[in-house]
C-alpha cells in the first residue's frame, strides 16, 4: 500500500511539472521561432483554455465515481497541447499565406 501511495505522489509532482514546463516550452519555442510575442499567445491560449476545462469535467467525473488513470492528466495535457498548438499554427500560417 505505501508504494501505491509513493507512486501517486510521485505522478502528482510528475504531472503538474509537466503542466507548468509544457506551455512555457511551447511559448520558447513559439517565440523563437514567429519573433512575434502575439504568435505564442494566439496559438497557445486556447489550448491551454481547452486543457483547463478538460481537467475540470475529468475531475468532475472521478468524483461521482468514474475510475481515471492516474497517467490521464499527463496523457491530456502532452495530446491536448500538441493536437493544440499544431491546429493553432496551422491557422497561424494560413492567414499568414493570406496576406502575404
């Protein structure tokens, strides 16, 4: 029972390093590679909206009794940002191609 414990800690800290690390990276690499600050912002804001609703209506499901994963929140937040960012950019550069 105490690695259960130990592992749950563990996946905790795991996972809300990943969710602090994973927008900073992203907004890094963003800024670097658009040099535009808006860029990062508008690519990245609504995943990262859509991420926090998500692991609201997860939680809200594990309390009235649905059994998660405990590699679920790392799961959606690494698929979510990804599959996120990837649409954000992909509109960033078609109205890039647009103008220009």
């Amino acid at each position: 029972m105490a690695t259960n414990v130990a592992n749950q800690s563990s996946s905790s800290s795991t996972g809300s390093k990943i969710q602090v690390f994973s927008p900073l990276f992203i907004a890094i690499l963003l800024l670097l590679i658009f040099r535009s600050p808006l860029a990062p912002l508008v690519t990245l804001i609504p995943a990262v909206f859509a991420l926090l609703i998500l692991m609201r209506f997860i939680g809200n499901l594990g309390a009235h009794g649905l059994k998660i994963s405990e590699i679920t929140e790392l799961l959606l937040i690494v698929l979510l940002l990804g599959a996120g960012t990837d649409y954000g950019l992909f509109l960033v550069l078609r109205v890039r191609e647009e103008i220009g």
